[in-house]
C-alpha cells in the first residue's frame, strides 16, 4: 500500500508541475492581450502626448459642446503641473473632420480655473481668484485683487499677471489700490 500511496503523490505533483507550466506559458504567450489597455506608444506622436488626469467632485459636459466643466475640490495634473482650483473649465476643440493628422481633433484650447487657483508649474507657484490658460500661445493670465507667482523666495504680485511661458516672460499690471509689488532675493547684496 504504501507504494500506491508514493506513486499518487508523484502523479499529482507531477500534474500540478503540468498544470503550472501550461499556465505560464500562456500568460508568456498572451501578456499582449491581457495588457492591450496598457499598450506602449508605438508612434512619434503617442510618444509626445502627454496624459492629463482630472480629479473633481462632479462633472458637467454635454455631447454637442465643446466644454467640461469640473466642479468642487478639482486637481488637474500633467507630469510636473498642476493645478487645484473651486472650477476649473476645459474647452478644448472638436475634430473638424479633417485629414490633417499633425492637428488633433479634440485637443484642448483653454483651461479656466475659478476659486483658489494654485498652480505649481515648471520651479513657480500661482496663486489667483481666477486663471486663463491658452494652449496654443502657451499664455497664462492670472486676475483677481492679488494675483502672485513665487518662485522660491522671489515673488511678483498684482491685480493681472500674464506669464508668457514660451519665453518666461512676465507682464504684470496693478489696479487702483492694488499696485504691482515684487519681492527678490538680493543674496546680502545692496542696491
């Protein structure tokens, strides 16, 4: 008996020794299927999109606009930028039917955040009531009573700030009572 017994335990490890290699080369053979999902860019131009993922409370967007709108505690991140807001407002443009693939359909024109914007791109951090970003020209205008950009202990203040990002560019502008204020790091030099 107790070779029968020996001789069913060889069998079964033996079967699950099968069982294990049928297994694995399967997910070997199949990975690409059951990772299609997750597929790496295989264009130049997949490689240069850059994912941008939103976070909100709630989302408002009609099939025949061409707007989304995010509403409550929204986060908005692409690699390094991000930006927190009350409202952020994305426009973006609708695929016009043509041929040209160098310009994509549904790209996004204009982001616009309201309420406690905060906006941490490139080494500068933003702070407004409300910001404008147009994607094409690469511009960013911030308004409300004091707009800031801070770039570690630098600091540039006023009721409108247009950050030409193309060029690092900045233009800005106070109103009434609200004057253009700049505070930079002197490293114990004098004026």
């Amino acid at each position: 008996m107790k070779v029968h017994s020996v001789t069913m335990h060889h069998y079964r490890s033996g079967y699950f020794k099968l069982l294990f290699i049928a297994a694995s080369l399967f997910l070997l053979f199949n990975t690409p299927f059951l990772f299609a999902g997750n597929k790496k860019p295989d264009s130049p131009k997949d490689a240069g999109e850059k994912k941008i993922h939103i976070t909100a409370d709630r989302m408002i967007a009609e099939s025949n606009s061409s707007n989304a709108e995010f509403i409550g505690n929204v986060r908005v991140t692409q690699e390094k930028t991000v930006i927190t807001a009350d409202r952020i407002k994305v426009i973006y443009n609708k695929d016009s039917g043509t041929k040209d693939k160098s310009k994509p359909g549904d790209s996004i024109r204009e982001i616009i955040a309201t309420g406690n914007v905060k906006i941490w791109f490139d080494d500068k951090i933003a702070e407004s009531s409300q910001a404008v970003y147009t994607a094409e020209t690469r511009i960013l205008v911030l308004t409300g009573s004091i707009s800031k950009i801070m770039s570690g202990n630098n600091s540039v203040s006023g009721s409108k700030i247009t950050f030409f990002r193309n060029d690092g560019r900045i233009n800005v502008e106070g109103s009434g009572k609200n004057r253009v204020e700049a505070f930079f790091e002197s490293d114990g030099k004098s004026l």
